[in-house]
C-alpha cells in the first residue's frame, strides 16, 4: 500500500513567503500528536522541518542566527 500525502502551505511568520511542502499524512498526525518531528516527518530535510515547527523559513533563519562559518 502506497503511502498517502497531502500538500502543506506553510507561510514564513518573518517574510510572509509560502512554501508548499509534501507530507506523509500518517506521520503528519504522528508529529501532530507529539511524536518528534524526525521521527515522524524523516524524509523532510532540516529546512523544511524547522518551518512547520516554528513558521520560519530557512532564509529568515539564516538571517535571524547567522552562523559562525559565514563570518
């Protein structure tokens, strides 16, 4: 059995862009449900990750918390 999906438009609180991001529904509702985001999203990368937790995209994060290496 295929794995099912849906589509998540999730805009950035910062610069107000919208990102479509493709998801696996069972481990969406896993994440929803409290599971760690890793475990339940795995083949989403960092970035994308890190916007449905927190609104933000990766180019206002960057900007928000510059690294070291980029000094």
């Amino acid at each position: 059995m295929l794995p099912m999906t849906a589509v998540v438009v999730v805009p950035c609180r910062i610069c107000k862009s919208e990102q479509d991001l493709t998801v696996d529904t069972v481990g969406f509702n896993r994440w929803i449900a409290g599971e760690l985001i890793q475990e339940a999203l795995p083949e989403l990368d960092v970035d994308q990750r890190e916007l449905l937790i927190s609104n933000t995209c990766a180019k206002c994060w960057d900007e928000m918390f510059p690294s070291d290496e980029e000094e």
